[in-house]
C-alpha cells in the first residue's frame, strides 16, 4: 500500500471537500507528565483533547462534531437529537456545539446507573440546564438491562417520535447515535493522530504507542486510519470502558468498516481487512463492574496523576483508560524508557456529578 507523510494529511483533507465546521481550538496541547514518566521510568506524554475547547469542557467528541455539524448544516439540519446517560460527556459536547452553529440540540438521557427521578442536577446535566437545553428523561427499571435490545428499543422510539413531530411541524431533524459516533466524522481524528505526530516530532521523538480509552468506537477509526496512512511503527492500542464481543457495536468487524471508510472518504485505497485487524489491540480488562461505575484502580490512577502532574482525568472513561496504562507499565507491556502518549479525551464534567459515579473520589 503506497504511504503518505503526515503534513500531506490537510491537503488531503481539502481535496476531499469533506464539509467542516470549525468548533474547537486546534491544535490541542501536547506535553510530557515529567514526574509521572521520572517515577515509571517512561516517558509519559499527554494528547489535551480535554483543553480543544470551545467551552471549559472539551472533549473528544468537538472533532467529531466539527465534521458532524458540517455535514449537517450543508443538508440544512435545524434540529439534532440524540442519546447517552444522564451524564454523557457526547450530549454535552454535542449540544455546546449545536449551540454555536445554531443549531437546536434536545437529548434523550436515561438512567444508566438506576438512580431514579432526578432531583439534583449536577455534573454535564447542570452544563445541559445552563445551555438550556430541552432534557429528555427515561427511566429504567432494575429488570431492564441497560444495553438491552428492549431498552434500546424505548429510546430510539422515543427519538423517532419526537422526529416526526418536528418534521410535522417543517423542521429538518438529525438523529446522532450515542458517543457521536457516525459516519460523517469518523475522520476527524485522523487530524488528532496527525497533530500527535509533528507534536512528537517537534520534541525530538517517535511515539511507541498511543493509547486512547475507548466507547463508542468513533475515535478509534480516525486514529488507526492515520496511523495505516501514513505507515507510522507508533502502535494504537485501545482501553475499552464498555464490554465488547464479537456481534457488539463496536466489535472488530465494525471498526475495520468504519477504518476503510475513512479511507474511503478521503479517497485514499484502504488497507485489505486483515492488515486493519491485525493493528486492533484491546484490552477489556478496566471496565470494572460496569459502565460507569468506578472502581478502586480507576479511582487511584485519577488521584495519581493529579498529585503528580496536577492533571484531572474523568471517573467514566480516562480514569480507566490511564488505569490500563498503568497496569501495561507494571506489567511490561509498555517497556522501560519507551515513549508513550495517553489521549487525554475530556471527560472531566462528570468529576463533578453525583457520588455513584465518583465514588471514592471525595475522600482522602
Ligand atoms: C466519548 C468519550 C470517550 C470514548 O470515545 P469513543 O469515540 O466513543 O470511543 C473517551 N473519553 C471520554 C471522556 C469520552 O467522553
């Protein structure tokens, strides 16, 4: 497969005519944790996807919406709709970003953590009261498991019938599934990957490895795609915070699809299947008991890297990314002096929602 050079990846991307909206502030930071790498013996870089803006609480998902909502205002969406928990991090940054091409964002949020009527209303959901945002809450009971297809199945209804009365009343609706994950942006963070690169570079190094905590899967593909580009040795590997099986949502097959589509959207020939496959390194060992809830290793990788380096990760997702990371470290996975860079993904929001999603956080 014939390669390309990172800084050939813009002009690819304007000949591409892809639509884009600009919504954050890139190139996001790029730095190394001096204390954390000194006491591990690696050398420990931070991608800041967490600082891309365009509020306080960026996140990875402004990538994604930049091409997302792009797409969306060339087909003249004036509504989006979409879904996540009652603390998504993705509504969140999906209704900021709505706010600024005014575009009008409703979300659908049910009750991951089995926590009832809501009476407080903290974390991203207070962000989503003080954007205004119209809240749409669904309820669950004990028997309904949150990933099931029944489940499922309440919500998608309850979207698509909010669909139809908008439609009904000339709107032109957009439905967004959980995580922003879709086919419109699934290249955005090949722009990430491209910035770790001549960020890496400008500092005199090539990474070993990236590691991005994963979820819906919809910055994986942008990753992994520039990496298969550009013909980078840096390895991606991948700390899941949802379980993950084959037939899943985002198993395997799903990403490599979701690979070659970027490919695709950027008229470049995509790698065979197998070559695609062969870069997906998982490691399912961090979810802890489930979805967010954390744990004790989570809980301690948060509190580590903020009294060494001064940097919050989030209780959902990077608190359990890095406590992969750290178990890599330990384990020799990730050897001695090599270097590594931990996408920080954002996240940090939910530090400051209710105690079953913190846990031990508050205490000393
Ligand atoms: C959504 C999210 C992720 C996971 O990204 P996916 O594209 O869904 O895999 C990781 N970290 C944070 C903070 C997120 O909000």
């Amino acid at each position: 497969m014939k390669t390309i050079k990172v800084n050939e990846i813009d002009r690819i991307f304007e000949e591409s005519g892809i639509p884009h909206v600009h919504l954050g502030f890139y190139p996001t930071p790029f730095h190394k944790l001096n204390r954390l790498s000194r006491k591990y013996g690696v050398n420990i870089y931070f991608k800041r996807e967490d600082l891309s803006g365009p509020s306080n609480f960026g996140g990875n998902k402004i990538r994604k919406c930049e091409y997302l909502l792009g797409d969306a205002l060339k087909n003249g969406v004036d509504y989006v709709l979409t879904e996540g928990g009652y603390q998504s991090n993705s509504a969140m940054e999906l209704a900021a970003s709505c706010r600024i091409v005014g575009i009008t964002p409703e979300l659908f949020l049910y009750d991951v953590l089995l926590q009832g009527d809501v009476t407080e209303y903290r974390g991203n959901l207070m962000l989503d009261q003080i954007m205004g945002v119209k809240v749409h809450y669904i309820p669950r009971s004990a028997d309904e498991p949150n990933d099931g297809i029944e489940f499922h199945g309440k919500i998608h209804k309850a979207m698509h019938d909010r669909k139809a009365e908008l439609e009904a009343q000339g709107h032109k609706v957009l439905i967004v599934p959980a995580g922003c994950a879709c086919e419109a942006d699934f290249v955005s963070h090949v722009h990430n990957f491209k910035e770790i690169m001549l960020q890496s570079e400008r500092l005199g190094f090539i990474p070993d490895y990236i590691y991005n905590t994963t979820g819906t899967g919809g910055t994986l593909p942008g990753l992994m795609a520039g990496k298969l580009m550009t013909g980078a040795a840096t390895k991606i590997r991948r700390i899941s915070i949802q379980t993950y099986n084959p037939g899943d949502m985002v198993d395997y097959d799903v990403i490599v699809n979701r690979v070659k589509h970027v490919f695709n959207e950027l008229k470049l020939e995509a790698p065979a299947d197998d070559v695609i496959k062969a870069e997906l390194d998982v490691d399912q060992g961090w979810i802890g008991p489930d979805y967010g809830i954390p744990y004790e290793e989570s809980t301690a990788a948060i509190k580590e890297v903020a009294s060494c380096d001064g940097i919050f990760l989030d209780p959902v997702y990077t608190g359990k990314g890095f406590a992969g990371v750290l178990s890599h470290i330990h384990s020799g996975k990730i050897p001695q002096g090599s270097n590594v860079v931990f996408v920080h993904t954002g996240g940090t929001g939910a530090l400051f929602a209710e105690r079953k999603m913190v846990g031990a956080l508050q205490m000393q």
